[in-house]
C-alpha cells in the first residue's frame, strides 16, 4: 500500500531533506510511499484543484516577520476545501507556531529538520485515526471501513458491497439512496474513481487497465464501458504521478 505525501517547500535543500526523510522512513517500514514536490504553495494548490489528494501535507513556512507566509494561507484553503489529511509545517523560526495550529496542523518542525522528529511525525501521520474513513451501517452494526482498505465498491439490488484489500467483502443494508449519494465521500477524496454507473475502485489498487476492463490486486475484474475508459485512465496518470503503465 503506497502513502501519498505532498512537499511544498520553496527551498529545493529543504525539499530534498523532507523527501529522503519520509523515503528512508518508509523504506525502513518496507512499505512504499510516493512523494510529490512542489517548489510554490500554488502549484500544491492547482494540483488539488485537479483532483490530485495527499494523506500528509509537508509545507514550508518562510516570508518577511509580520506577515503571514504563503504555505500557511496554502493550509488553510486546502482546510476549506474539505482536506482532513494530517498536515505539518518546517520553518526556520517559531514565529509562526500559534497560527500554524490554527490550520490544525499535526506537527512544526523548526529547520534544520532532522530524521528523528520526521520519523515521530510519520509514525502519527500513518495511524488509522488520521486516515480518512467511512462509517457504514451493516446487518451487524456499524463498520468503520478506511477508505485505504477499500478496494472497488459494488452496487447490486440496492446493497452496496465494499470489497477490501483484505480479501473480506462488507455489504451494506438495503439502500434507498442512489448509489452515488452513499459513494460521494469516497469520489470528494480523490484516490476513487467510477468505472461503471454500480462500480468505484480504489486507484492504488488498480493492476491493469485493458479496453472494457479494470483489474484490482486480488485479480478482481471491474467492467470497465467505453465511454469510461477516458477518465479512469486520466484518473490513475494523475494519481500516478502522470504515468500509468497499464
């Protein structure tokens, strides 16, 4: 499972360091992460207006005393637009702190940044209560399914089926609603994209894309119409960085 990490920073040491820093840590893991940087707090910014969503947001904070720097205004708009993912702030001086917070921001890391602050901070980033999630009622009670564990979403005779990187497959209860109405806050994350009027797959968990079908990483087969091809697979290029070699 790959953690999507955004780096903003002006200075291209400081964003090399946040980079090797979140690599080494990941690697120690013997898990993958993706890191995509950004040398201006608008590039993040047009890159989310795009679609493309981060579960940890590393921004610079540098500018002249008594004015608010432009990642910290960054932080906040991408707070407005609805962004929950566990953001945090490296900055050369304190000055900044109180407002940081403000923004919600899970850590402020005073430059230079070393590898073991970084490595506390992902091991907060990584914890399942910062990750965004979905309560849905079952025959059982209540589950709380990660979206990061969701791997394609079914619709057949008003159930919906969330099929799980796990292997399991959860059903919901009957539903009235339109399927998209209980699919909405998966496709407002970004990591979803709808292949058919009853399918959603995750994108990091998608293998292959061939004409008429999409393949997940348990072998699963989504259908995959012609008139979806287009998006879906503009939808992993993006999420992949800008290539996806299926």
């Amino acid at each position: 499972m790959i953690f999507h990490i955004a780096v903003c920073a002006g200075d291209p040491a400081l964003r090399a360091v946040l980079r090797r820093h979140c690599e080494d840590y990941f690697a120690r893991r013997a898990t993958g992460c993706a890191v995509a940087c950004f040398d201006s707090p608008e590039a993040l910014l047009e890159q989310d207006a795009a679609g493309r969503r981060y579960e940890l947001y590393l921004i610079e904070l540098t500018g002249p005393a008594g004015c608010l720097p432009a990642g910290l205004s960054a932080a906040m708009e991408l707070r407005q637009r609805g962004r929950r993912a566990p953001l945090a702030f490296a900055a050369r001086s304190p000055a900044w702190a109180y407002y940081a917070y403000r923004a919600d921001a899970l850590q402020y890391l005073l430059c230079p940044v070393r590898y073991e602050p970084m490595a506390a901070l992902l091991d907060r980033a990584v914890q399942p209560e910062y990750a965004p999630a979905l309560v849905l009622p079952t025959a059982a009670g209540l589950r709380v399914l990660p979206f990061a564990q969701i791997e394609y979403v079914e619709c057949t005779q008003h159930v919906v089926h969330f099929h799980l990187t796990t292997g399991e497959a959860v059903a919901s209860l009957s539903q009235r609603a339109p399927f998209l109405q209980l699919a909405a806050p998966l496709l407002a994350d970004g990591r979803f994209v709808q292949t058919h009027r009853s399918y959603l797959v995750n994108l990091a968990e998608v293998r292959s894309l061939t004409p008429g079908e999409v393949q997940t990483a348990t072998g699963a087969r989504l259908p995959l119409p012609h008139g979806r091809e287009a998006a879906v697979r503009q939808a992993l290029a993006l999420w992949h960085g800008g290539t996806f070699g299926g």
